[in-house]
C-alpha cells in the first residue's frame, strides 16, 4: 500500500518529469545520496571521512557482504583540494561519485553559457581528481537547490555518459537549517520516506552537517536494515530493471 508522502511524490514526478525523484521498482531497494561534499578548505577530508567511517561502520556489522550499504556522492567541484585522495577513497570503498556543479548557488538562475561553462568545468574538475578508477564515468548532475529549467535540461543532454535527468530526491532536505540540524530528528525524517525506490539526500559540505550525517546514518542504515532495505547508489537503483 502506498503511503501518503509516496503518492506526493509520485505526483510531483508527474509535473516536473526532467526531474528523477523516485524509481518505480518493486524490490525494497532505497538510493542513498550526499550533497555539498566534500568541506571546502579543509585539507585531508577529516570530516567527510566521518561520513564514510559511519557506513563502513554499519556494513562491517552485516553479516552479508551483499547487504553493504552504498551512497552516491555529489561533489562541489570548489571544495575540492589539490592532490586529495578523498574522491579515490569514496570510489575504493563503493560509493559513486557525482556532480553538483562548481559551487552551492542556485544554478536555475545562472544564464545558460555560464552553467554550461560551469557544469563542464565541474565535471572535468571532478574527474581529474579521481585516479582509483580512470576515467571515470560520471553519471548525475544534480542541480543547485533542486531547480532547474529548459537551457539546463538542453546542456545535461548534451553531455555524453550523463543520464539526461535530473537527479533529485523523494525528500526536501532539512537538514541544513539550524532548527531541524539535529542527527535524531534527521533519521526520523528520512524515516518517513522509505519507501522501494525513494531517493534519500544528507549533506556534508562543513565540519558541522558532516557531523550530524555521521550521527544520523547508524540510525537510518539500521532502520533501512531492520526493514529490509538494500541501500544502493543512485546509478543501481536506476539500473535496475
């Protein structure tokens, strides 16, 4: 049975259909995403580790190697630091790695040749930095603050290798505002939209909200377990037939 968020959802995907929000699938199967990553500035990725640490914390608990949890990455090509291995560290343990543009700005308002200019240079960015698998195929462009118009749906197309959707989510990420940043009631709120092929989103992008991610995810990678949940990359649960 169909909850009443799911149905809002799936209408939602209805009017804006440029925009993947959900993946129809029968099988329990939930795609775990983190945006804004990884803190700018900040050199060794101390605090994005946290993130990684808290689910290869969850999957060594498992008993099944095929029961492991898997996140894509949506990386801000600005907060990257020359010569980090970060990016190879997310690849080597599983995870994908996508793009989320040069900065954390609202790109629907940007005129269409400077996003091309920017989701290009992102993407290069991006790639430049991965050695553990070279090249490596980005996939997902999720747009700034979830918006996105025609001339940027034209640019997404014409970039090879990318799925010409946007990469959205089931959820409106609260986890980013002062009164709702709190790793108990995140987990609670990602609770509620579990739901077969729903698109989770967290954020990392400061030493703070990776803090509360990190808290937040033993909470919902245990909940997502206990009821019988695979948690999958965006580009697995897209994949799957």
């Amino acid at each position: 049975m169909q909850t009443s968020r799911q149905r809002l959802v799936r209408q939602i995907a209805r009017l804006f259909p440029e925009g993947l929000f959900y993946k129809e699938t029968a099988e329990k199967m939930i795609a775990l995403t983190i945006d804004d990553m990884p803190t700018p500035g900040e050199v060794g990725g101390a605090s994005s580790q946290m993130i990684l640490d808290a689910i290869a914390t969850h999957n060594q608990s498992l008993e099944s190697a095929s029961d492991r949890a898997r996140a894509t990455f949506f990386i801000i090509s600005s907060h990257l630091i020359d010569e980090s291995s970060l990016l190879d560290r997310i690849v080597e343990q599983g995870h994908e790695i996508a793009n989320h543009g040069t900065a954390d700005e609202t790109t629907a308002l940007l005129k269409p040749e400077v996003f091309t200019a920017q989701f290009k240079a992102a993407h290069q960015a991006i790639t430049r930095q991965i050695t553990a698998r070279s090249p490596y195929p980005l996939r997902w462009y999720r747009p700034g603050r979830g918006l996105y118009n025609q001339a940027m749906l034209h640019t997404l197309k014409e970039m090879s290798g990318y799925v010409p959707r946007f990469a959205l989510a089931s959820m409106l990420p609260v986890d980013t505002f002062k009164p709702t940043h709190d790793a108990a009631f995140t987990a609670w709120y990602a609770g509620q939209h579990f739901f077969p092929g729903s698109i989770l989103v967290l954020h990392g992008g400061s030493l703070e909200r990776c803090e509360q991610t990190a808290r937040a995810l033993p909470l919902i990678l245990a909940a997502l377990h206990q009821q019988g949940y695979k948690v999958v990359t965006l580009s697995e649960l897209w994949d799957k037939a």
